[in-house]
C-alpha cells in the first residue's frame, strides 16, 4: 500500500469489500490499498482536473510466458490477439459457453510474456481455467501478484506525470468502432479491438495507455522507488474511492460488481474494448454473434441519479431495481461523484424507458440520458 498520513485502508472500511487482496495474495505479503487519504472530493476534482496517483496493487497478475502465448490466448478469449505486437496492450474476456461474461482482463505483452491483470478476488478462477487448457501448449501461465503491483496515474495530465519516470510519448488508447449488424466478412480489421499503447519502465515493468490514464505494472520491490519519484515529482495520491468515481462517470464496468451471471458482453458495453466480432470460433462466440446481429441485447448498462434524500447510504452491488414493485434490474457500483452527487451504474431491462421513475428500496432513481 502507498502507506501515507491519512491512508485509510478499504477493508478497514469495509471488511467483507471486494477491493481487498485475495486470501491467497495476502499470506503471500500483498497489502491492502487506501480508499481514500483523508479529503475524498478532493482526490476526485484532482483525477478529474489533474493526475493523482492510485494504489491498484490488490489487483490479480496473470503472467504467462512461452512461444505460443499469443496464439494460444488468441483461441481461448473474445479478443483478437493474434496480430497484438510487443508492447501493446488490449482487453479480453472469458465467456461460458453461453457467452456470459467469467473474466474481464486488460492484457499486456512484452515481446517475452503476456501479462493479464484482472479484478481482485477472479486471479484463482482465470489461472485455472488457463491451466486446464494448456493441454500440449508451449506456455506456463503463473500466478504473479505477489511479485507484481498495479498502480495508475489517473487523469488528463497522466502524460505528463509519467514523464518523470523517463517514460513519454504513449499513443492515445485506439479503439474501433463497433460495426453494424450484419456486417460484410473482412470489414472489421484483424487486429485487437482495442489497441494500448505500451512502454517499458526504467525501474522495470511497464507503463500502459489506457483510457482513464497510464497504468503501470511494476515489480513489488520497486513500487516504493517509483512512489517517491512521482510524489517527489509532485503527482498527488488519490484512493480507491476517486478512482471509482472517475470509473462510474466513464461508464466502465467491472466484471463481478457490474455484472451478473447473465451478463453477455453487448449488455454492458465490452464488445468495443473486449470482442473481436469476426476472429473465428471461440467460448461463448455464437451467443456473441447473433446478440449482435439482431441488435438487441436483452439489458442495457446505464448511469443513475440517486436522489440521496431519503438516504445516503449507497446501494449496494446487486441491490434490485424496481419500476412500479416491479424488478427491472440491479445496482452495479455506486458512488458519492464530487460533481454528479450520489450515482450508481445499473444493468437494466432495454424496454426500461429512459424517463421512468425508478426505485432502488426507499430511493427515487432517474436514468441519466
């Protein structure tokens, strides 16, 4: 953890919070990270306005080395990755059979090992599902978070920060449009959805593009060194709380907080940075396909407005949605913005009319639009 003067822990919080190290990790000596250092709002206005520096480090580290690595990544996950060059980054998904969403990762590789960082607490999940599939392939997928952290510059001046370490001149995150339904064979580019641009980091690790910042991945004996350097530098430190707010305001959801297990992909906006839609046969592809094709996904991810009267307790993940008694979806992440107020991503029914007037137990609920 970025240990500070007025770090206050997650779990210290919230002992059942899912931002927290797994069991696993934790006897391993991985920390827990800040939900905030004292003064939330302030934190939020600097990632929105500024940079801030966040502790991400409780997230899972997949590494997985060998020749195969790409291809074999490529037949098993929604992305093209096929044609991802070193020092590139993207994101995938692991679907069920029946093309729910099981694991959301970003993805980085090096020219040597292909990196993928996940949600706390889904690291055990993906790596066995990995090694299961490994038959006579020429990789070794391992568990890394004990000897990696996750940290992210988050904000407009994240460039600029980054800077400091030695490290400029990232490519703006490139991400396709998604085609239209139907679309004619060979349109959509063979080349991962989303293309991050990728530099490796004088303390070792790697600084990568990513559309709230630069993330970087850095060898857990080196994470106090690249601290100092951009505290020295003069770049804030900002908890978990504001990054969580930035993330609602964007509208990017996390696997597992979300979503549930009925989520498909097009029901929460990840076919843009996740799905390639014309790869070839992979877990979950035909449910991809024909969503996408007719165009109608059954729910849709949108942005409330909490009216914050009645309370101001947040909901919490999975916490219904209702429209007239009725249940019309659920709450995913809700937060306290510094600009929105109280705000909450939720996955509802699509014929949910964006003026309804929805309920979320004793609090009013408006759709943002």
């Amino acid at each position: 953890m970025i240990d500070i003067a007025g770090a206050v822990t997650t779990d210290a919080i919230d002992e059942q919070t899912r931002d927290q190290p797994e069991p696993a990790h934790r006897a391993a000596g991985v920390g827990p990270v800040a939900a905030h250092y004292g003064d939330p709002m302030r934190e939020q206005r600097l990632l929105a306005t500024g940079v801030g520096l966040v502790d991400r480090s409780h997230r899972g580290v997949v590494a997985v080395p060998g020749e195969e690595r790409i291809s074999w990544l490529h037949t098993l996950t929604s992305q093209h990755l096929a044609a991802l060059a070193p020092w590139q980054g993207t994101e995938l998904l692991v679907l069920s059979p029946h093309g729910h969403v099981e694991q959301h990762a970003l993805v980085t590789d090096d020219g040597e090992t292909t990196w993928l960082d996940t949600e706390p607490g889904t690291t055990g999940g993906l790596l066995s599902y990995l090694e299961r599939m490994r038959f006579f392939s020429k990789v070794d997928p391992r568990d890394a978070t004990a000897d990696h952290a996750l940290l992210s510059l988050v904000g407009p001046e994240a460039p600029a920060a980054l800077a400091t370490l030695g490290v400029t001149g990232l490519a703006d995150p490139d991400v396709a449009a998604v085609p239209g339904p139907k679309f004619r064979s060979g349109e959509v580019l063979a080349r991962p959805s989303a293309v991050y641009d990728v530099k490796p980091l004088p303390a070792g690790g790697w600084a990568r593009r990513v559309p709230l910042g630069v993330d970087l991945l850095v060898p857990r004996p080196a994470m106090d060194r690249v601290v100092t350097e951009l505290r020295d530098a003069g770049v804030p430190v900002a908890g978990l709380w504001a990054y969580e707010a930035m993330r609602v305001a964007a509208r990017l959801p996390r696997a597992g907080v979300d979503t549930d297990h009925r989520t498909i992909p097009a029901e929460v906006d990840l076919i843009a940075p996740a799905v390639h839609l014309d790869k070839g046969c992979y877990r979950g592809q035909e449910t991809v396909a024909r969503v996408h094709n007719l165009g109608k996904p059954p729910r849709r991810l949108v942005l409330l407005h909490l009216d914050g009267v009645t309370s101001d307790q947040l909901p919490a993940s999975g916490t219904p949605v209702t429209l007239d008694g009725r249940t019309v979806g659920f709450v995913g992440t809700a937060v306290h913005h510094f600009e929105l107020g109280q705000v909450a991503l939720a996955v509802l029914k699509r014929n949910t009319r964006d003026d309804a007037r929805l309920m979320i137990g004793d609090t009013a609920a408006a759709i943002d639009v």
